[in-house]
C-alpha cells in the first residue's frame, strides 16, 4: 500500500531543496498565467488550508480563519513567500499524521476521503515543484518512489475527468516504457518536459 504520509513529505522536501535556488521569481513557468511568484503563492495557500480542514473544518469556517492571512498572499514577494512556506509545512506535516484514510474532509467540490485529499496535496507539492525548478532552468527530480505514486495517482485521477479548465491536454510522444514516470505523468497534465532547458540542481 502506498504511504501518502511518507510521499507528502518527501513532496515537501524538494522545496527544502528548491527554493534556495530562485533567483528570477518573474520568470515564466509550465501553468502559462502564473509566473515563478505566481506557483509558489498557489502552493502556500494550498498548503494554508491543510490544517483547518483536517480538523473538520468547513470550506466556509476554514477561509475565514484564513482571509487575512490569504489576501497578503496575493501581493507578496519571492522571498516572503518562501518565509510563509516554511511557516506553514511544520503545521500541515504533524495535521497529516494519524490521519485515516478513509475519514471524510470537506473540499471545495463536496465531501472527500482524506486518503484522496492526500494523494491530490502531495501530486500538487510535487508538479508545482518542477514547475518552479524549471522556471530557474533546474531540473528537479523527484524520486522513483515519487514518480512512480504521482504517475499512479494521475492515471487514476484524471482517466475519467481530463479536468480542461484545470490542465492542458496531454502531451504526446510520452508514453514510451523509456521515458521516466515523472515526465509521463507531467505530460499527462499538458506539460511538455523537453521544452524546457534545464541544468542539474
């Protein structure tokens, strides 16, 4: 059985490793209308919501206990951004523990199990992760444990519900047993590996 637990922090841990590294949070990144500030504004208030909703929050409840805190997100900097990052994951990290997986939370679209909930988070931290990273020219790898679980999860997630309004179609040309779990599934989600140049971390 997949440990999600153990894969979400591991999610975590590339930003650990990443977030060092940028230099350039205007540059564009693979989701078109955000740039690198954009990515990691998005993942901070992703994560922001972790808690809250663990604790059987409301959407409602949850985004007014948030609201200030989610409105300076907007106009935050780069490196204030990072700040609230490292603020946050301590916090979602000890939320996720001794959690089961089949308890309901409730999300944006309805109830939910929280085994899904969790799988959806750690797919979110690891390809906004490689976003980011290639938006400095790194290339960020994840892990074969990683890979193989977020490639798993995006077949799984995305087979009946492509979900338009929230990723390009499909890549083509990876779907070859050469090419490695994390670009299969990042083409999977519309984003092209190969067109973006990139040096090791």
């Amino acid at each position: 059985m997949t440990d999600w637990i153990a894969l979400q922090a591991l999610a975590a841990d590339l930003y650990d490793e990443l977030l060092p590294a940028v230099t350039d949070w205007d540059a564009a990144t693979p989701c078109s209308d955000w740039t690198a500030r954009e990515v990691l504004a998005h993942v901070v208030d992703e994560q922001l919501w972790v808690p809250g909703l663990l604790a059987g929050g409301t959407v409602e409840e949850v985004a007014d206990d948030l609201s200030d805190r989610l409105r300076r997100l907007h106009d935050a900097s780069g490196p204030d951004l990072v700040e609230e990052w490292r603020s946050v994951r301590a916090p979602v990290a000890a939320a996720w523990r001794g959690t089961d997986a089949d308890d309901e939370v409730q999300l944006s679209y309805g109830q939910a199990p929280m085994g899904h909930y969790l799988a959806q988070q750690t797919f979110d931290l690891a390809v906004h992760a490689w976003d980011l990273a290639v938006s400095q020219r790194i290339d960020l790898r994840w892990g074969e444990e990683l890979d193989r679980a977020v490639l798993e999860f995006v077949r799984a997630d995305l087979a009946d519900d492509p979900a338009p309004q929230l990723f390009d179609p499909p890549v083509p040309g990876y779907d070859d047993p050469d090419v490695s779990d994390r670009d299969t599934a990042l083409a999977l989600t519309g984003r092209d590996p190969g067109a973006w140049p990139v040096r090791p971390l």
